[in-house]
C-alpha cells in the first residue's frame, strides 16, 4: 500500500521529466520563445518606427516577455501580437508605431491575434501577405493609417472571429473595398467593422455577408453603403448588432431588416429615411408583408418593428421621418414593447403631439426626441423604468403635470429645454424625484414659486434654468445640493446680493452661470479654493476689485481646470493679475465693460496658457501692449483691446499671432504705421479694426493678401497716400460667405461696426458683414478701380453718412432692408 502511494505521487513528476527529455531530443524548448520566431519579430521591429519606444523592451532572450507579445504555455509559439497605440487617444499620434510591417511576419505561423490599430502605418498598403497567417482568429487594423484596396487576400483567414478595418480620419478613397466576394470564405466571422472605408465599389456587400452564418456584430457606418429593398433570403441567424448610419440612404427602412429577430441593437442614424414602412402599406393594417422575396413581399408576418423581439437600442435620429408620430402606433406594436430600453429619435423632423402609444413601452430606460417638432402638452403616459428624457429643442406649449414623478419614479435625467411650456413650478412638481441628478429646463416660461426650506431632489448634480423667473430674490435652496456640479440660473431675474456662501457650498462646483441678472455685491478677493472650469457673471451690477485668480504661493494648485471666463458689463475695478497667466487651460477670457485699470499683464512669456480670447475692451488700460502677448505659442484668436487708452506703436511680438481673426484695436491713442507684416504673419485675418487711433503714414499695399480679410477699418487717423490697388485682391470679399464656420463653444464672436456714423454690435450675422472703411483720413487720388471687383462688399444702409465723403455708391435708400455695394474713403 505505502509502494503504491510512492508511485502515484512519483508518476507526474515522472512523466514530466520524459517529456522534458523528448523535447531536448528534438530540440525545442519547453518554456520561453522559439528562436526562429524571436527572429522573426526582430526582423519586424527593423523596419518599425517607433518614436515612443514601444518595443524599448524587445530585447532579451525570451521574447514571450516583451511587450505586446504573448507565447502559447505549453509550445512557445507566438501566439498574439497586440501592438495598438494606447499611448493617445489621438489618431496617427506622434507615438504610434510607424514604418514598414516586414514580411518576415509570415513566420509566426501560429499567430492568432494580430492588432496593429491606432498607429501612423501612413503611405503604405494593407500587406497582402497577412492573407498567409492562417491561424489568425483576430485582425484588427483600425485607424492605422494604411491607403489603398483592402487586399482580397485576407479572405484565406478561414478561422477569423475577429475583423476590423475601419478608419476614423481619412476620406473614402484612401481605404476602399474592390469586390466583396472573398468576404464570403470568411465563415466563422463574428465581428465585422468597415466604418469610414469606401464601399461603393462593393455593391453587393450585404448580399455577400448575408452568407456568413455566425456574423453577431457588424458596423457599416458611413462608408456611402448600397442598401437593397429586398434580399432573397435573411440569414443573419445571430446578428445582434447593425451599424448602417451615416450612409445618406434616401428611403424607407428596408423591410427585411424587420426579420433579424436576434438584433439587439440597431443604429439607423444620419440618414434620409423617410419613414419605417412605405405609406400604402402603413395604411393597410392588416396586411402582413416581410421582405424576404424579390419583389419584397412574404405572407404570414407583420412589417414592423415589433417583430424584433430582442431589441434593446433603437436609433433613428437625423432622418427625414417627416410624420405624425401618432402614425406609427402599429411600427411599435409587438414584443418590442417589451424588450426596447433605449429610443434615440433626433433631428428627425416628426410632428404631432406626444401621442400616448409610447406608454406601451415599459422597458423604456432612454427616450430622445430632443430637436424635432413637437408640440402639445407633455406626455400624461407612465413608464416606470424610464431614467432618462430628452425632449428639448421642440414646439411643447402648456403646463408640466404636477404628478410627474409618479409618472417616471426612476427619472435621473430630464430635458426640456428650448420649448414654449409654461406655468408655475412648485414643490408638488419635483415629489417623488428622488433620484433625478440632471434638470435641464431652461429657455421656458416657468415661474418657479417653492418655500425657502424647500428641499430639491438632494442628487441633483447639474442644474440648468436660465431664463426662467427664480428671483427677486437669490434662490437658497440650492445650497442643500452639496452634489451640485453645473448651474446655471442666467436670465433669471434674481434682483440681489450674490450671497458668499454661495462660492463654497458645493466642494463639487464645476460650471456657474449667473450672467444677465442684476446680481450686486462682489467676487470673492480669490477665487483660490475653488475648482471651477467655467465661470459666467457677465451683465450683472458686480462690484469691487477683480479678484486674484491663482494662488501665487503655490503652483498651479487653484483654478488649473478654469477653461472660460467671462466678467463683462459688471462694474469691477482693480487691476489684471499677473497670476492669469498661470490658468494653463484657459481658452476664453473676457474682462470686458468694466472700470479695470492699469496696464494689460506682461506675463506670457513663460505661460503654456491656451488662450483663445482675449477681450480687454471698454475699460481704462493704458500703456502699450505688451511684448509678451502672443509668445509661448498661445492660439489667440479674438483679440479685443478697443476703447481703452492704450498708447505706442503695434508691438511686433504680434507676429507670433498666426491663429488671429479678429483684431480690434480702435478707440485708443496708438500711433506709428500699421505693420507691413500683417499679410505675411497674421494671414487668417478676417476682421481688422484700428479706428479711431493716431496711426500715420501710407496704407500698407501688403494687405491686399489677407484673402479672409472680411472687414478692415482704418477710419479717423492721420493716414496719408493713395488706396493700395491691391485691396481688390480681398477674396472674402468677391466670395460667398461660409457660413459653416463655427466660433469657439459658448463665444459669441463680435464686432461693433461704425457703418456711416452708426455703430451697431454684429455678433449672429458677422459672417455676412464685408466692408471697408477709411474715412476721416489724408488719403489722395483715386478710388481703385479694382476695388469694383469685390462683389461681396456689402453693408446694411441705415442712414446718409456724416460727411459726403462717400464715394463709389450705387444708391442711397431710406430703407434700412436695402443692401448696398459701397466705399468709404476720404
């Protein structure tokens, strides 16, 4: 018995020590990497380069350990290579792995993961010899930069799951499919992504992968797909996601989607849908169709979506439904009721009211029909699973039912902003929203009347209600949300003094919006403790000295997230810290409308700041400008420094402005030329105004290449000499405007325009004003005859100008509506 127990613990090891010796004998390891493969990956690492020293630690004997290799435990083959890119989330970052992909790869016959994604493999193709490493069960070459056909080769990779080949920078030409037969050997595929690449030399690529049995995911977004109306047959047997958006498909939905009965979630945005089943057969109720013939016709089942018993997530937004909602009753009928969580309907163009079938769908968790044109009262439907309602951005009229909670008791989200609802909120109206953290509500006509130990739902972590009536005085019930993040209670007739607690009650303070109020009082002397990213007080009655934004004593320890802020039109004083040049991430400054005084800071030389805006205008500066401004790379865009005292000649140091397109210097006392350098170092120009100044000598012939150049202003200064012939050359001004031209998030671009001794504020239709203006000069000679040629020189007449010494007018009319070709010069 002890002899048996002895040979049963001794056989393992036994056995072991036999394996062992058999492998010597033929020469392979047991443990740790091939050398032939090791070889093999070194052979690649040649060619590769590799500016953030991914493969620093491919050295070594055991390759098995380098980094992104993993070897098989029992043989020592190369089994997975996952180089992606995660040092950045930027695409093609200057990290990423670049170079040529050697193709002594092939070697690494037992590879099954290969994932070189999120790198710059720029100029070269997909290699074809990928199509040889048989065993691979995942490839995935997203974002990688690579050009040209998809090599029809990778169709021999038989035992591929795993398949990604999408890109997310480059335009359609740069990756595209020829032909979509080979994707059919792929018949143990079970995630496809071709998203971005261009297809439309692949016409029958759903018919190609309708072949592939055990496809589950598959996402086709924007890759200009052609989508059939009718397939002969539905195999997608075990689809659970679908990704066609972004294909501009002008259509109704197809109907033989409505047989992928295993879909779970279905992405149908940025389309042209027209509807979800064509209008005859919407009609006719009782008729069941199913596109699963040619001619797109089956018996036996209904066309609609209710068919899709598994479906979670639904998104139909930025289509052109164009319909009653109340229409599509029948669509959402079936055990879809049942199983949709989640309903994204954007920017979709539906009308009617919020029709009471959506109460059927109680699984509802998401529900977005935020954008459209919706009118009529909020929904009276109960839908307990609901956490999240978008439904701003409408045409809602009437009252919120003061039972809301009962309707969705899970609500965590609700926005219905920008509608026409109207009415008292009380207390009643927020019961039983214990869980509500985000309330957008904000550009309604709400009156909100609660009781000064009111409590709000205590989650709350976002507040939005601006232009709604809180005041007269300062609402203090917010300060029991200590989760608070985001408020915003602008435009709401509050008539009181900023109470102080009002800095320090939530620790969580993000984001604060009080502008357009006429809240008095002052600013904390620092804003030093606190951890704000947007800060908006503007248009308010705020006194006092402009507080110290950053802690001098300890280094970027305050405020280092604040990203805009904006104090205009208050009534602050004092001088601009130096510590501003600290805020690192700080794009938009505005400091407008006030009595500051002093000289602008001198401090950027050394700041890595992200300034973007800078608006000093309408105060009490005086000195020159410093020499700092613009140094340090900082991509300053709007510079505003008019009607102040500012004084000297334009520093030089402005050439480091490159990103510049608005520059308003008008209303000082600068003097000397204006700058010959302009044209060469701020090309991106679009609006140049310097009036009302002491500059002297000739118009610089080199502005004529600032082709943005929208408008410039040289009016009342001492400039001598004839009109550059060059002006004729301003191309924004012979050129339709572009209005997709977006300003930076939650800036309102501006210009106040002396447009024949009228001075208007131009902010939403800025990118429609070109004019020019040199009156009130010493100028001589002629009007140029090129500057006949800029079409687009245009401005709203409103009066006769001061002085007749306009020239160049087609006409003077009464009518403030009549736009004008004209010049003014002396």
């Amino acid at each position: 018995m002890v002899m048996k127990k002895i040979t049963e613990a001794l056989l393992p090891l036994l056995l072991s020590f036999i394996y062992f010796k058999l492998c010597l004998c033929n020469g392979d390891p047991t443990f740790g990497c091939r050398e032939g493969e090791k070889k093999v990956l070194l052979d690649f690492k040649d060619g590769i380069t590799d500016p953030g020293e991914l493969l620093s630690s491919w050295i070594g004997e055991d390759c098995c350990i380098w980094f992104g290799v993993q070897c098989d435990n029992q043989t020592g083959h190369v089994i997975k290579l996952d180089l992606r890119n995660t040092e950045s989330d930027e695409v093609l970052s200057e990290q990423a792995l670049g170079g040529e992909i050697s193709f002594s790869l092939i070697g690494l016959k037992h590879l099954r993961y290969l994932d070189l994604s999120m790198n710059n493999f720029v100029g070269i193709r997909i290699p074809t010899f990928f199509g040889s490493l048989g065993s691979l069960r995942y490839l995935n070459l997203s974002n990688a930069g690579f050009l040209g056909p998809v090599p029809h080769q990778l169709g021999n990779l038989s035992h591929l799951h795993y398949l990604d080949l999408s890109n997310i920078v480059w335009s359609y030409d740069t990756v595209f499919l020829v032909g979509s037969h080979w994707l059919a050997n792929l018949s143990s595929l079970q995630y496809l992504n071709l998203d971005n690449l261009n297809l439309s030399r692949a016409p029958n690529l759903l018919k190609t992968l309708n072949t592939l049995p055990m496809l589950s995911e598959l996402h086709l977004s924007d890759c200009n797909l052609h989508v059939p109306h009718s397939v002969s047959y539905v195999n997608f047997s075990y689809l659970r996601i679908l990704d066609l958006s972004s294909n501009n498909i002008s259509s109704v939905v197809p109907l033989w989607l409505f047989n992928l009965t295993n879909l779970e979630y279905l992405d149908l945005s940025y389309n042209s849908f027209r509807g979800l089943v064509p209008s005859d057969v919407g009609k006719l109720t009782s008729l069941k169709v199913l596109n699963l013939t040619n001619n797109g016709v089956l018996e036996g089942v209904p066309a609609t979506l209710g068919k899709l018993c598994m479906l979670e997530r639904l998104d139909l937004s930025w289509n052109n439904f164009n319909g009653e909602l109340i229409e599509l009753e029948e669509a959402f009928s079936g055990c879809i009721q049942k199983s949709l969580k989640i309903l994204q309907w954007t920017n979709s163009e539906l009308t009617s009211h919020l029709p009471s079938w959506f109460g059927n769908l109680k699984s509802l968790q998401r529900l977005d029909l935020s954008s459209n044109s919706l009118y009529g009262s909020l929904p009276q439907f109960q839908l307990p699973s609901l956490q999240e309602l978008y439904i701003s951005d409408n045409k809602l009229n009437g009252t919120i039912p003061a039972h809301l909670g009962k309707l969705f008791p899970e609500l965590v989200v609700f926005d219905l902003s920008s509608n026409n609802l109207v009415g008292v909120l009380t207390e009643a109206h927020f019961n039983n929203l214990s869980k509500l953290e985000y309330l957008y509500m904000s550009s309604n006509s709400f009156k909100l009347v609660v009781s000064s130990t009111w409590i709000p739902p205590l989650k709350l972590k976002e507040v939005h209600m601006s232009d709604l009536e809180l005041g007269p005085r300062f609402p203090t019930w917010i300060q029991k949300l200590k989760n608070i993040t985001s408020i915003d209670m602008s435009n709401a007739e509050i008539a009181d003094i900023l109470p102080n607690w009002f800095w320090y009650f939530s620790p969580n303070m993000r984001h604060i919006n009080l502008s357009h109020n006429n809240l008095t009082g002052q600013i904390p002397s620092s804003f030093k403790l606190l951890k704000l990213d947007f800060i908006d007080l503007s248009y308010n009655h705020l006194d006092g000295a402009l507080p110290e934004i950053v802690n001098n004593s300890v280094s970027g320890a305050t405020m280092k997230n604040l990203f805009e802020l904006y104090l205009s039109w208050n009534k602050i004083t004092g001088i601009i810290p130096n510590s501003i040049c600290k805020l690192m991430h700080l794009r938009v400054l505005d400091l407008s409308h006030n009595k500051i005084t002093g000289v602008m800071p001198d401090c950027w030389n050394h700041s890595h700041a992200n300034l973007q805006v800078m608006d000093f205008s309408y105060n009490n500066l005086h000195g020159s400008i410093p020499t700092s401004t613009c140094s340090g790379n900082i991509p300053l865009t709007y510079l505003y420094l008019n009607n102040n005292n500012l004084s000297g000649e334009i520093p030089s140091s402005l050439k480091g402005c490159g990103w510049l397109s608005t520059l308003d210097l008008s209303y000082n006392n600068m003097n000397g030329s204006i700058p010959t350098w302009f044209a060469a170092n701020l090309s991106s120009l679009q609006f140049l105004q310097l009036r009302a100044n002491m500059f002297t000598d000739s118009i610089p012939p080199e502005l004529g290449s600032l082709e943005s150049l929208q408008v410039i202003d040289l009016a009342n200064n001492y400039l001598s000499g004839a009109i550059p012939h060059s002006f004729g050359n301003f191309t924004a001004m012979k050129t339709a405007p572009d209005l997709s031209s977006a300003n930076i998030e939650s800036y309102m671009d501006h210009i106040k325009a002396n447009i024949k001794g009228r001075e208007d504020n131009y902010d939403k239709i800025l990118l429609l004003l070109n004019y020019i203006d040199l009156s009130d000069n010493e100028l001589s000679g002629e009007i140029p005859e090129e500057i006949t040629t800029l079409s687009y020189l245009t401005y709203q007449s409103s009066q006769p100008p001061n002085s007749q010494r306009g020239v160049l007018d087609d006409e003077d009319d009464e009518d403030e509506s009549v736009w004008f070709y004209s010049v003014y010069c002396f």
